[in-house]
C-alpha cells in the first residue's frame, strides 16, 4: 500500500510543480471571460443612457436596477434623485465595465478582483432586498436557490486572482519593469 502512496504523491508533486504560478490564474481568468464578462457587459449596457453621454446621463431602467424602491418612491422619475444616488450609479455602472475588462486583460488584477468582490456584495444585497430574489443558504440541497450558491463560485474566482494575481499571461506581468 506504500508504494502506492508514493507513486500518487510523485505524480502529483509533478503535475504541482508543472502548473505552480501559472495555472489557476491563468485559469481563473479565462473562466471569468467565457462565463461572466458578458453577463456583466450587458447588464451594463441595459444601465448606460443614448450615445457617449450616455456614461454619465445612465438610462431610467439604470436607476430602477440599482435603486429599486428609490425610484418607485419617486414615481420612476430619476430626476428625482438625489446627487448621491446618481453619483453611486455611474460608479456603479461604470464598475461594471472597467473591472471586468481589467480582470480579462489581467491589469491591476488584484485591485480589480477586490473591486469585484465589493460590486457582486453590494449586488446581490439589492437583488435580495430591492428585487425580492431568494438569497438561499449553503449547505441546503436546495439547487434552485441559485444566488448564495452561484455567488460563492464567483467569489472563489476572484479570491483566486486576488491571493495568486494575473498569472503569466497579462499586461500586469508585461508592464513590470525588469
């Protein structure tokens, strides 16, 4: 039996030592690309107003998304909005583009990978309390109560290029002075 012990613990060690520092970011990266860049561009793009202006004048659908009860309160006018709320959109929206763009190229990865812890808390608090979605638990064998499931996944994404960076192939690693 400890023969067998030894093999799996060399073979192992050698496929470490092969993957070690390139590997998971790399792979965490392009996860991120091919399954929620674009659910994040477009979510974006159902917030930005007509044309440039747009990415500072947001689309009334914007406010409703953010601020749901905030606009039902005042009609579903955005004008009567206070600076703050408009200010915290933007941002919000905007973060919604850059972050997931720095992520895929793997510039400032590691800030960017913060930045999208924060952007899905602050989301998935207004998609429980402002739209109504079942947050769920962990640990409930429950597959339809999505959002407390599917957003530890993301999380385990980000942590990943948080603690191990951008890997090899990104504009972090290209743009550090030798």
């Amino acid at each position: 039996m400890t023969w067998i012990l030894q093999l799996h613990d060399r073979i192992f060690a050698r496929i470490s030592a092969m993957l070690a520092g390139w590997f998971l970011p790399t792979f965490a990266r392009f996860i991120f690309a091919a399954t929620l860049l674009m659910y994040f561009w477009k979510s974006a793009a159902t917030k930005l107003g007509e044309g440039f202006s747009g990415l500072f004048a947001l689309d009334p659908n914007g406010y409703v998304q953010i601020f749901p009860k905030a606009m039902e309160a005042v009609g579903y006018d955005p004008s009567q909005l206070g600076f703050i709320y408009k200010l915290i959109a933007i941002a919000g929206t905007w973060a919604e583009l850059i972050l997931p763009l720095f992520i895929v190229l793997g510039l400032f990865t590691r800030l960017a990978a913060l930045g999208m812890m924060g952007f899905v808390a602050v989301q998935t608090l207004v998609d429980v309390t402002g739209h109504g979605a079942k947050f769920g638990g962990w640990f409930n064998n429950q597959s339809g109560e999505l959002i407390a499931d599917q957003r530890l996944f993301w999380y385990l994404l980000f942590a990943t290029l948080l603690i191990k960076g951008a890997g090899p192939i990104s504009l972090d690693r290209f743009c550090k002075t030798p």
